[in-house]
C-alpha cells in the first residue's frame, strides 16, 4: 500500500522537475557549446534538487497528517471512554500534535478532565482547551 502512495508522490515530482529543466535549454546563442552544455547540466541539476526537496516535503506533510489524525482518534476513544467526561458535546482536532478541544461543557471540572484525558493520549505535544462552560440552567433557559 505504500508503494501506491509512494508512486503518486514520485511521478508528479519527476515530472515537476522535467518541467524546471525546460529553461535550462534556453541558453544563449552566443555561448560556446561547452559552457551552454555546462549551464544545462547544473540546470537541470538544481531542477532534480528541488523536485526531490518537494518530495520529501510532501512526504513529511502526509506523514504529520497521519500521525496527527492517529491522534485526534485516540483523544476522541480516550474521551468516549472516560466516563466523567461528556465526550458527545467535545470537538477534537490537532495539527502538528498539538491538540485543540472546543464545545460545551457543564462545568469547569469536566474541561479540565477532558485536559487531562487529551494531555495523556499517545503522540499529544500540548493541548488547547477552548472548552465553553455553559451551565445546565443557562442552556435550558
């Protein structure tokens, strides 16, 4: 399954790289063969460089990616599982593993529970808590 994925990302860079060589035959007329062959060659040199630094970029933002939804579902499994936490109304979300919960919340001792659930999920950097309190008498009436 990697290979398929590896695929996907490889072909567009070699072709992005094809692409960044084209000006490297654009040379000037006026240049002896050897120092237009020359220029050329580091042209496209510089194009295979940076096509594989795109690569790899792109490789490391879908492996974060990965990594990071991992996260939110072992938060959200923790949370569910908690049963002094009333996972239902917490919204999980996180980027670069840090990891944001936003909803609405009974109490203030329930946010921080849902705090302390976050922080000890595997992979988790920090937590932002943006949990609302909204007591039970506000949000009936």
């Amino acid at each position: 399954m990697e290979n398929k994925y590896s695929f996907k990302l490889i072909v567009p860079a070699i072709l992005f790289g094809m692409v960044l060589a084209v000006p490297a035959y654009a040379q000037s007329p006026n240049a002896p063969a050897s120092q237009q062959m020359r220029d050329a060659g580091q042209n496209v040199e510089q194009a295979g460089s940076d096509t594989g630094a795109a690569a790899k970029d792109a490789y490391h933002g879908t492996v974060r990616a990965v990594k990071d939804t991992t996260i939110t579902a072992e938060v959200k499994t923790a949370l569910a599982r908690d049963k002094n936490v009333s996972a239902s109304a917490i919204h999980v979300d996180t980027i670069a593993g840090i990891v944001t919960l936003k909803g609405k919340v009974p109490s203030p001792e329930m946010s921080e529970r849902a705090t302390h659930v976050a922080e000890h999920a595997d992979g988790v950097k920090s937590v932002n808590n943006q949990l609302m309190v909204v007591s039970r008498t506000a949000s009936n009436g």
